[in-house]
C-alpha cells in the first residue's frame, strides 16, 4: 500500500478530523518520527512510497514507516 492510498482511505481531505501521520526519516533512530496532519501538503513528496509497516500509536495517530530504498535507492543505517 502506497501512502497516498492509506490517506485517501482516512479522508485527508477533512482538514477537521485531527488525524496524524508520523513518519521516520531513514537517517534517524527507530523511535524518532517527524509528525503531520494528514492534509499537510508537506506529505506529498511521500505519496507513491510503499509503506512498509503501519502501526496505530493512538486513536488520531498512525505511524508509518516507508520503504525510502525503494525510491532513492539504498539508504545507509544510522549507527550509534
């Protein structure tokens, strides 16, 4: 499922629903997620990546992680 396809599924258009998206940058540890209402036009450089697993953090909140290698090739892990 691509992003854009789990956004049309909760409605995105309705600005009014509170519902957000978080999103991990590749870069980043596993717990550090960049958050977004769902109708942010900052979302739209996202929309054709495949999600790679989804999770419900709360009722409003859906966290996502996207399969960034696909699009822009292979991404290097961050190391601690």
């Amino acid at each position: 499922m691509k992003l854009i396809e789990l956004l049309e599924a909760i409605d995105f258009d309705n600005v009014e629903s509170g519902i957000k998206v978080q999103i991990c940058h590749p870069r980043r540890s596993l717990e550090d997620y960049d958050t977004f209402n769902v109708g942010s036009k900052l979302l739209e450089s996202f929309y054709d990546l495949e999600i790679s697993c989804l999770s419900a953090i709360e009722t409003d909140v859906i966290r996502v992680d996207l399969a960034f290698d696909e699009k822009w090739g292979e991404v290097d892990e961050q190391t601690d």
